[in-house]
C-alpha cells in the first residue's frame, strides 16, 4: 500500500519563555531561561518553589469571539492547548474556522474539516483546588476548628456538591483539549486523546502521522499541553522525590539536564501542537514546509512501571524501530532532541539508550536539551521539544541548555551548552519517556529540503 | 498484503461478573448488575445506586505476581484481571516463542479514583473561611502528612498500560486513550491499525474504568446525565425507552487479544473473530451538546463500514452505545437512520448498558466482547426494561428478550462527551474473505 508524506507546515507553543514558537526559539537563543519562583499560588510550604510558569496567556485572543464564554469551562490545560493550536493554524497560514470567524483571513477553509483531524495528549489534569475546595469546605462539620474539619458526605450529596457548576466535570476530562479545539477549528476527521504521561505528544504525533500516512485525513493538529503548576501537581512531584528543593534561590540554574551534578527536574506548564500534512495538500496550498516526519517508534519498559530500566532499554527499542521506520541508518542523525527532564536516573537512561544505538557515535551528536529553560510541561513537553528541535534545523542554529555547565562524563552525550551552536543538522531523532508508566517513544524528522 | 487483525482472546470484570459465559448467559436471561451504591456512602445524593463490580479480588487473578501490583487504583487491577483471563483464554501463557517486543498495549484506561478522604481533609483543612480561599501554605502540611505517593503515582490514565506491560513483559507499543465514553472502542480500534501497519503482531486492548467514588457521581449529577430512579435501580437503565431518564454509572474492565492473522494460524491460535472496521470522528460542534443531525456518529460509522468494505445491509446486528439518556438515543437513532436508510428498521440494535450500566471508559471493550459471543452463540442480547415505546426511537431495539439469529457482522457503537464519536466493525472469521 502506498504510504503518503507527511510533512510539518506549522507549530504552535505556548512555554513558559514566549508565545508561539518564533518568541519561545528565540528567548532560548538568547539564553533565557522561564523558570522563576512561583507566582500562581504561594508555594512557600513546598519542598519546590519554582516552576516554568507561562505569565500571560490571552486566550481570547485565540478563539472566536462567540467562543469566549467557553473559556469559563476551560481548565488551564485546555486553555494551552486551545492557544497552541491558534498559534500553530496561524504558523501554517491555514484558513481554518477559527482564523475566518476572528476576520483574520476573508473567504473559504483551505482544508475539508472532514479530512481536518486531532490527536492531543493530555495528563491527568487537576480540579480547580479554589473551585473544589471551596465546595467542600462549604459543607465541614467544625469550619471553626483549626485541624480535622471533618467532611460531611451526607451534607456533600444533599448541598454541597450545588457548589459546583453544572459544566464542573467538562472541565477536566482529557479529551477537552481535544474537544475545544475540534469545535474551534472544526476538525471532524480521525481524533484521539492520548494520556501517556511525558510520552503523550510523541505517541500523539506519531499516531497523527499514522493517520495522514494511511490517507486518513489531509491535515492534523498534534501534540499535546499540561500544566502541573497546582498545589496538586507540585506536592505529587515533591512527594516522588522527582524535584530540585535545593534551588528555591537559583531558579535560573535549577534543572541541569545530564549535568554531573544535575539534582532533579522542575514542574512546569505548557503546551505544543502541530500541524501535520499529507505532503500533496501542503503543496497544492503553496504552504512552507519545516520537515518531514519519517519515523516513528514505541515501546515500554517490562520492568518497572515508573523506574526508567538503568540500561535504558525500553528507550532504545523505540528508537530503533523508529530509525528502522525511517529506513535510515544511525550514522545519518545529526540532532537529538531528547526527553532531558534533570534526574539522576531519568537522564542516565536516557544516555545510556542513546549510547546503545549510537555507540561511539553519541559522544559527538549535538543533544538540544531544552527543560533546562522550560522545566517539564508533562504531556506538552514533547510537542515543545519537538517544535524547538524543527526550529533548530530550520534556522540552523542550536539553542544552548544555559543550565548545563558540566556534562555528566557517565552520559558521555555532546549537549550544547553555554553559547548557540551553529548548525547544518537534517535529521532529527526526538525522544520521550513517560515518568509514571515508562511509555516510551521516538520520532524522526527530516530537515525540509526546499 | 493486507494484515489482518483477529481476536483470539477475551476477558472482562463487570458488575455482572468475572468471567465470560457466566456474564454472557446472565446478558442473555436479562439480569441486571444494578443496585444501590455501596463504595461510598451516596444517601444524599441525587442518584444512590450504580453498577458495581462485586467480590472482586486481585490476588485471585494474579497469584504469585499479585504482590508487586498491591498498590494499583482500582481500575487497574480490573484491567490486570480482564488481561490475565484474556492472556490465557489466547492460550499466549503456552506460547513458547512469543517475541515480546512485538506484544503491545493499547487500552482505553480511566484514571484513578482520588484519595478521598486525604483529599477533602487537605482541602477543608486548607480552606481559609475568611478570606474564601485555599490557603495552600496549610494545605501543603496537610497534604504532605496524608497522601501516598504511590496512590498518588497510580491515578495516572495510563498506570494500567504500565502494570500490563510488566505483568506479561511485553515491550511493544503501548498506549492510552482516553476519549470519554469512547475509550476502549478508540483503543481497539487504534490498536486493529497498529498490527495492520505491522507496528505489533499482538496488541492487549480494550478499558477499564471506575467513576463510582463521589467526585465522580458529583460530576455526573452535576451535568444531570444520570438516572435518579432511586426506587428501581434494576429498571433504572432504560435505552431507547421514552422514559429513560439517564444513564447508570458503572465500572469494570474488558481486555482482548488481537493478533495478526498469520500470527494466529502459525501458533494454532483458537480465533474467535476478526476486527475488519474502524472509524473515528470529532462532532466539533459542542462541549455539551451531539451534534443535532448526528453528524459525527453517521461519518464514524461510514468510516468503519468503508473500512470493512461493508454495504450497510450486510450489518446482522448493531451493538448500540445507548446510555438511557434522551439525548443521546435519540441522536443514535437518527444517526443509524442516516447511514441505513430505509434498511434502518430491519437492523436488530441493542444495548447491553441497560443490564450492565455504563461502565464509561470500559463500556465499548465490553460491548465488542458481547458482539464477538454474538457471533459465535447465532443470539442478541436484548434492550431490558423496554417498555414504552418513544417516536423519536422507532427502530428494533430487541426489547426485553435475548433473540436467536443468525449473525456474521457487528457494528458497535461508542460515543464520548465532547462529541468523541468512534465505531469497529467485527465479523464472524472466513479464512477465504
């Protein structure tokens, strides 16, 4: 069977260094860095104080006006997935409903939403705490008591959960990402969610690729967004034992992906979607071409469903069955793009899978780490990475990880660090792995030739 | 050459019962798994009853593996259950040569339960009544002092993926999906394109699910989706009824094992179906409302009717998603008619979700199980508590009586809130096709 092309004609990030990708790439080659002390909520009694916090995000300016109200219902994950996908449908130049409605183009779609489809990876996104907490504390059976409250459940039933709006639970199912930005753009083609943890915008992409492959669809916005930066999300981490706690002071040198003293990552929110395209329509539209996807891989550790496999293997695995997809040797990367999330065992891993198919190899492969500036935006994370790595190749230049100053000797990788790196990469391997599950997965992405 | 995609293995947990014929025969006579709500107390709540999963044990199924999964929520050791009688109903527990990095996982998994009381205790204790707000340095002290982080760890989607993936050592790709209602159906389907591709030659697919804790039954009263039938919960789910009044939270668990043809036949697999279609759309119309003309759900269908290259009339049997609520039936029928046509009425339509409730995440892996015995046993399971007969659902929905015929293709339906519309088609296995 025929298999068509698929390339990337747009990307869409929402990161806690800039809106839309042009602004976030070029905050990273100017060394910036997103991490700061926490402003949402006052984090002084956690472990971890800082995070990758995206300051402004106007999402009204990325809907139509009639969908305003809508954004009430909108947890903050859906409110970055639904800005990523306005940034990346303008980055492609798409004529979509979205862009019609806000009068920003005049005449008809240029894509048939019927063959118009989504793929979105999402994490398990937390309640609103004021909303919830509020709710229940509505109905404690001691409201004056300093400690133990008490919860009533017969008075949660009979009153308390009235507290509540009616559209409570829309707002944090997975698939709402997925949901509103359908409705936004009106993509009635193929659409999935998938929630795979850090994994989840590389299985996204991948399986989107998959779809155009198959002529399932012409078009397809994927990737994925999320925000842990709630007291929910910050004291799971903390209580994993996953987060720097020694940097509350130097939020700027916190998360030293494959560092030798790299002590843990940092929570962060964000959020990447691209648009794929069968790569007949994007010709046919006259639209630029980044790149090509050429390969994809998945697998998962058999081990352990959170402790990475020291040797890296389920790793490995996806990304040999990506390299084997692409029907490319190793020898012909020239840029990885890897998960990087600052642990001791997540980053030695990751090295040590790299250095398996790579061999001798992986000690001069430019690595373009980029959590260092951004922290880890859980499920947007890959589609971020990924977005930053195609940009590198496009404006031939690497980023620098500006918190990287030793490189760990026993992950014996070539991560730029300290100043940009001129480039003449084509062909990219971008990497993700799920913390919690150890989903793991790999895609391929070739320079755009034109 | 086309790669097919057989099914040579099938395991469920539902509030009807932990294994396949005992389940099936209880479908067939009509019994419902429904009663009042006994995992928390529900007295005050609008609706006070829901489908459980009764006398379950993990241990049970797991034995001596069971220890390393202890900590799983509880969906997750329904999906460990369903995958280990599924596993072993393929007979793959006596394949000796099965390459394990072409074994994948793709479930439609539910996340987990919240720590409730841990979570409520934080939360009210944290709650500043002065100043209407979550005074989170508080609800730090609390939190750290009460939550686990395991427990925590395992509310995670896709936490049942990760434990299938170490229970049966399998490395292939492994996903989650987690689509609404349309979950597990979105999962078996995007597994069929898996194996067709040659990315796997064994995918463990299907969904688990739980929603009966409060948040969950909050949520759902909240948008007003349930039946609060309180005094009949048995006659509670009423699909296609013109009195059904919502649908009735359930939970559970429905595992398969797909496999390559070739795959199958060299290892002497027992193959109990074959997957031909699949089709997945988005409404993209309303966060809360089905499309009106049912547009998501006709173009779901005609997508995995082109899939199988399958005429409508072909269809012997529609397993329908059929909630119980008035809206979504409606729309289903109007959806049906669109892509049937004037053949519509001549088509049996059932809902299983009548006796079994809705087990959300889990329901479209269950239904597919359901279809597949279909097939096998030549009998439709019938629509319970059919009675009064709604203008606005005119076709046959098999009501109240499981129906002898003869049935080769079955086209099941699931669709998700958010307008997540997604259809397989299974048929009986013709080696000649």
């Amino acid at each position: 069977m025929k298999k068509e092309r698929v390339v990337i004609t747009g990307m869409g990030v929402v990161t806690p260094v800039g809106l839309g990708i042009g602004e976030t790439f070029d905050a990273l080659v100017q060394k910036q860095c997103g991490i700061a002390r926490i402003t949402a909520f006052d984090p002084s009694r956690f472990a971890a104080q800082i995070a990758g916090e995206v300051k402004a995000a106007p999402i009204q300016d990325c809907v139509p006006k009639g969908y305003r109200k809508a954004v009430k219902v909108m947890a903050r994950d859906i409110v970055l997935a639904v800005m990523a996908a306005y940034y990346a449908v303008r980055d492609a130049r798409l004529k979509t409903k979205c862009v019609l409605e806000r009068g920003e183009e005049t005449g008809e779609p240029d894509v048939d939403s019927t063959r118009f489809g989504a793929n979105i990876g999402a994490g398990l996104i937390c309640a609103d705490l004021n909303e919830l907490a509020g709710a229940l504390a509505s109905v404690a059976e001691r409201p004056e008591a300093a400690t133990d409250r008490g919860f009533s459940m017969t008075r949660w039933g009979s009153e308390g959960m009235q507290n509540l709006t009616p559209l409570w639970l829309l707002k944090f199912l997975p698939n709402m990402l997925a949901c509103h930005v359908t409705i936004v753009h009106d993509c009635q083609a193929p659409s999935n969610t998938i929630t795979c943890g850090e994994a989840s915008s590389h299985l996204a992409i991948g399986e989107a690729f998959r779809t155009l492959e198959r002529g399932d669809a012409d078009v397809c916005v994927c990737g994925g967004a999320e925000s842990k930066l709630n007291p929910m999300g910050l004291m799971r981490q903390e209580l994993m034992g996953r987060l720097v706690t020694d940097c509350n002071d130097r939020p700027e040198a916190a998360c030293r992906p494959f560092d030798v003293c790299r002590g843990g990552m940092v929570i962060a929110e964000g959020g990447g979607l691209m648009i794929l395209e069968r790569l007949e329509h994007a010709q046919r539209r006259g639209a630029r071409i980044y790149g090509e996807v050429v390969g994809f891989g998945a697998a998962a550790s058999a081990r352990h469903w959170i402790k990475p496999d020291p040797d890296g293997r389920a790793l490995a695995l996806a990304i040999s069955k990506a390299l084997r997809d692409a029907q490319i040797s190793p020898e012909e990367i020239d840029l990885i793009n890897p998960f990087g999330v600052g642990t001791s065992a997540d980053d030695a891993a990751e090295a040590a899978a790299i250095r398996q198919v790579f061999g001798a190899r992986a000690a001069s492969i430019p690595v373009l780490a980029t959590k260092g500036a951004l922290g880890n935006c859980g499920a947007g994370s890959g589609a971020i990475d990924l977005a930053i790595g195609v940009m590198a190749m496009h404006r031939r230049v690497i980023p620098p990880c500006v918190t990287t100053r030793q490189v760990d000797p026993a992950c014996g990788l070539r991560v730029i660090c300290g100043e940009p790196v001129d480039s003449r990469a084509e062909t990219m391997l971008s990497l993700a792995r799920a913390m919690c599950g150890g989903q793991t997965a790999a895609l391929v992405i070739r320079r755009s030739q034109a | 050459m086309n790669r097919r995609v057989v099914i040579t293995g099938m395991g469920w947990i539902t509030p009807l019962g932990h294994d396949i014929e005992g389940v099936w025969a209880a479908i067939l006579r009509g019994e419902s798994g429904i009663a009042a709500t006994t995992l928390f107390d529900a007295r005050t709540f609008p609706t006070r009853f829901s489908a459980e999963v009764k006398d379950f044990s993990l241990e049970r199924f797991l034995g001596a593996e069971y220890s390393r999964h202890r900590d799983v929520a509880r969906q997750t050791g329904f999906a460990l259950a369903a995958a280990t009688l599924a596993w072993r109903d393929a007979a793959l527990d006596l394949a000796p040569t099965l390459d394990r990095t072409q074994v994948g996982v793709y479930l439609g998994g539910g996340e987990g339960p919240m720590d409730f009381d841990n979570f409520t205790a934080a939360a009210v204790d944290g709650w500043n009544y002065a100043e209407n707000v979550l005074d989170t340095r508080r609800w730090a002290e609390v939190a750290r002092a009460r939550f686990r982080e395991v427990t925590e760890a395992e509310q995670e989607p896709h936490m049942a993926a990760a434990h299938l993936a170490c229970a049966f050592g399998v490395e292939g790709p492994n996903f989650n999906a987690l689509t609404a209602c349309a979950a597990s159906t979105q999962a078996i389907g995007e597994a069929t394109n898996i194996i067709r591709r040659g990315d796997a030659e064994v995918m463990i697919s299907g969904g688990c699910h739980s929603m009966i804790h409060p948040f969950g039954v909050t949520g759902f009263n909240r948008l007003t989706a349930l039946s609060t039938r309180n005094d009949s919960p048995t006659t509670a789910s009423r699909p296609f009824d013109r009195t059904r009044d919502g649908f009735v939270l359930g939970e559970g668990a429905g595992v398969l094992i797909l496999e390559e043809l070739a795959h199958a036949q060299a290892r002497g697999a027992r193959i109990l179906a074959e997957v031909t279609g699949y089709g997945s759309t988005a409404d993209a119309f309303r966060i809360t409302d089905i499309h009106e003309d049912g547009r998501g759900g006709i173009a779901a269908m005609r997508r995995a009717l082109a899939d199988a290259r399958r005429r409508p009339e072909e269809v012997d049997y529609i397993s329908a998603h059929g909630t119980g609520t008035q809206e979504n039936d409606k729309i289903e029928t109007l959806a049906i008619r669109g892509v049937f046509g004037p053949h519509a009425p001549k088509v049996p339509i059932s809902s299983v979700k009548s006796m079994l409730g809705h087990l959300i995440a889990a329901a479209g892996a269950c239904e597919l199980i359901t279809c597949v015995l279909a097939i096998r046993d030549g009998v439709i399971p019938p629509t319970m508590n059919y009675s009064t007969p709604d203008p606005l659902c005119d076709l046959d929905y098999v009501p109240n009586q499981a129906r002898k015929a003869r049935v080769r293709v079955c086209l099941s339906n699931s669709f998700g809130f958010g307008g997540q519309n997604d259809t397989l088609i299974v048929e009986a296995f013709d080696a000649a096709r």
